[in-house]
C-alpha cells in the first residue's frame, strides 16, 4: 500500500504505509487509538511519513544532533538550509502544511509584533519588512500560491514568530482532554514547543498515552521523542492529570501549559 503523496506535498515522492507514523507506532498493550475525523489536523499528523528506522537526528547544516538517544524516529520533512525551523518555527510548519492541502486561504499566523500575516494576502502582493522593531507593509509581487511560494512566506514567519507569538493565539486546554494537534507550549526566551502526534486511550482504565514530536536549537530535524526507558513505553507517554509537570527529554513543562488551534 502506498500513501497519497498529495496529504504531503513537501515530498518528491510518494511513501509506502509501513513508514507512517500510525503503522511504527503501535499503541501500549490493551490501548486504541482516540477516534479522530477523517481529514482532520490529528488524522493527518497520524499518517506523517517517517525516515527509515534508525535514521539519526541532523541539524540545518547537516550536522548531527548532539543528543541521538532521545528520539524514537525522525519525520520526512526537509529542515531547511538556515537556521530557522526550530522548536515552534516546526508546530507552525506542520499546522500550516496541514492547511496548505485543505484550505490554503486558512493560513495565518502572528509575528512576536501582534501582527496576523495571511498567506493570501502575501501571496496576493503583501509583504512585510521589520525595520526597528516596526513591521511595515511593503508591495512585493504577486505570485501563485505554490508550494514553493508557501514554503518562501513560512520562512519569513519563522523569523519573526516563536513560542511567544503561538502562546498567545493558541487556546489553553486541560492536560487530560489532550488530543492528537495540541502542543505542549511555553512561550519565552527561551521558550519550548512540543506537538502532540497522536494521543490512544486504554478503554476500561481510560488512561491516555501520547506520541510527542519536536524541532529544537539549533533547527533540526523534526524528531519523535523517546520516553524514558525505565517506563517501558517506548516513544508513548502516559498523561496524568494529577501531576503538575509533564517531562520531555529536554524541556520540562507544566501540566498547565498544553494549548490547542
């Protein structure tokens, strides 16, 4: 079975199932996948292409991470060549890759400034340059909006928007209604993002586990994080409520700071 290159249009290519996210990761023992809509932000993070097992974590230049055991798999999804695509800078980029192929006319996002910068109007000839800390309106071209232009307007957001910019338009939601689309999110410098992947639930206890993802400083490759060994979940890591943290590899959150789109 083969995947539909079209829910991903980064890629060049086409993916079989075996490397999608929902097929690598199978849920803790006695657990199920939470229902999700089809075509919905969620269902579409649950089928992202992942690179062959084992595949190490690179950074912008191509440079590995320094940190290679605290990841379980790495996305197909290109980084880029600059210093950009960091921690939020990659929420952004999938939330909005995810729209690209829906409704591209959704896209939007706030610089640190306040400022909404919409993908239609960009594309449409309305840019933005940032000159003292002011953010201008300037003409540009007006342009097709490709993917190729997409990919143009989210590295001028990835300048000038972070975890601080996302704190304040996403909505806070509690630990224990966590679904698959929200983001782990404390906004500051500096400040941490972390992606919910996938959230399953075991049906009698009602207990939930979920797959988390990140980029981090320097910008790197989008990785799925490892829980810690002793837990014996592998990349899964079970949500309670009662706790006040909620502990990744390298940021520590708190339970309080889960936001949803």
């Amino acid at each position: 079975m083969v995947a539909p290159p079209r829910l991903y249009l980064w890629l060049p290519h086409s993916y079989s199932s075996t490397q999608m996210l929902a097929k690598r990761f199978v849920p803790p023992p006695g657990c199920q996948r939470v229902q999700l809509e089809a075509g919905s932000f969620g269902d579409w993070l649950r089928h992202l292409p992942l690179l062959p097992t084992g595949t190490p974590v690179r950074l912008h230049n191509g440079q590995l991470k320094d940190l290679q055991n605290i990841h379980a798999a790495v996305l197909d999804l290109d980084v880029g060549t600059r210093d950009l695509q960091q921690c939020a800078d990659a929420v952004i980029r999938l939330r909005a890759e995810y729209q690209f192929t829906h409704n591209l006319n959704q896209i939007h996002f706030h610089l640190t400034s306040g400022h909404d910068i919409w993908f239609s109007d960009w594309s449409n000839g309305k840019g933005f340059l940032v000159r003292n800390e002011e953010v201008v309106s300037v003409k540009k071209a007006v342009e097709q909006p490709t993917h190729a232009v997409f990919r143009r307007y989210l590295d001028q957001i990835f300048d000038y928007a972070g975890t601080l910019s996302l704190s304040r338009e996403l909505q806070a939601v509690p630990l224990a209604d966590v679904q698959p689309g929200d983001v782990l999110l404390r906004g500051g410098s500096p400040g941490h993002a972390v992606l919910v992947l996938d959230v399953a639930e075991h049906p009698s206890t009602k207990q939930k586990f979920m797959l988390l993802a990140q980029s981090y400083m320097p910008a790197q490759q989008v990785h799925v994080l490892l829980n810690h060994p002793r837990t014996g979940l592998g990349a899964w890591y079970a949500v309670d409520p009662a706790s006040l943290e909620v502990r990744t590899p390298e940021w520590i959150f708190a339970a309080t700071e889960l936001r949803r789109f």
